[in-house]
C-alpha cells in the first residue's frame, strides 16, 4: 500500500521492449535505498516489482496489461517519474490509500498559473467519473491529490509550489497523459450497496 506522497522524482535510463512486455530501468536514489529483489516500488502511481538492483538504479518487468491500462507504455529512456516505496505499518497516512492499480488515464487539458499555485484541469475517463467527488482524493500519476471541481468529463487540482518542483506535474503540459487511481473506499461503497439491493457489477 502507498499513501501517494511522492519521495522522489526519478528518472528512466533504458526501456527495452520484451515483445508482450517491458523492461524499465529506472534511476531513484532515495527509493533504492535498502532495495531487494521482490520490493513494491511505485512507478507514476503503478505499483511495479524490483527485478534488479544496482547502486541506484533498479529494473523492473511491466506486462502488456498494465501498459494498456496504463500510461506507462508512453516512457522513454529519460523521461522523469514520479517514485514512492509502500508506506510502513505503524507510518503516518500523509496522502490517502493508495493501490497502485492504475483504474485509468486521464489527459492534461489545460494549466491556469497562479502567483502561489496553479489549477490543473485533467480529463476523466467516463466508466470513473462517478467515483470522483469535489473535496474527494484521487491520485494522479503516484500523487494523492485532492479534487477541487469534478464534472462529468474532467476534474481539476490545486498544485502547490512543492507538488510542482517535485513531481511529474510540474512537467506535465496539455495533451499529455497520466495514470489515474480513484479512491478505492468508494469502490468498495458501491458494491456493498450493490449487493444490498441485489445487484452485482
């Protein structure tokens, strides 16, 4: 589990492609730290599994469902990520629960600066739309977020000056793509009411 508060931003230094899959070798310093074959390590908000570790770099296989499902297909060597190690029993819950399951992706619509934060406005695909929710948390490309406004098509957030020096987003410009992940209490509401009035999803 993670909490979307994200340590570093780290950097793809290879991608080589597997056919059915990928190898991603990424740079993180803060995250392979203590790392071991095995170890969750989250990848823009993808939760991905250390095949190798050397100094400060680590490898990991992604599988063809998760860069389908994900936007994580779309990462060249040198693109900037954002990286999270799972949170520890008995750590602080500073963002919110996180999965690292990829529901989506969304898609940078527009970026409205301001002199101490800025508004970003992302698109939202139709089958999550109701999962999201004004004041709600939603987690974008590994960043537990807050939704200032949900429509039916898009969501915005308020960026402050740290979560645009220290992540993807401060990157991310219009038309650009990112893995969404919504809160997954609201998953679980909606099917408990389901099955109470007798109706599966």
């Amino acid at each position: 589990m993670f909490t979307g508060i994200v340590e570093e931003l780290g950097e793809v230094t290879a991608v080589e492609n597997l056919g059915d899959a990928s190898r991603f070798r990424l740079r993180g310093p803060v995250v392979t730290e203590g790392a071991k074959h095995g170890d969750s390590i989250a990848v823009n908000g993808v939760c991905l599994t250390v095949v190798e570790h050397e100094g400060d770099e680590f490898t990991a296989d992604v599988m063809a469902e998760t860069l389908n499902r994900s936007s994580l297909g779309a990462l060249t060597a040198g693109s900037r990520v954002n990286l999270e190690r799972p949170t520890a029993v008995g750590a602080r819950l500073g963002g919110h629960i996180v999965q690292g399951h990829v529901d989506g992706t969304g898609e940078v619509l527009e970026r409205k600066p301001s002199d101490n934060w800025e508004i970003v406005k992302i698109s939202l695909p139709a089958d999550l739309a109701r999962y999201v929710v004004e004041k709600g948390s939603i987690t974008v490309d590994g960043i537990s977020l807050t939704v200032v406004d949900a429509g039916s098509d898009h969501f915005t957030v308020s960026l402050i000056p740290t979560t645009l020096a220290l992540t993807t987003l401060g990157l991310k410009q219009p038309g650009d793509p990112v893995n969404l992940e919504v809160d997954v209490v609201a998953k679980y509401v909606e099917r408990l009411l389901a099955a109470g009035q007798g109706v599966t999803r």
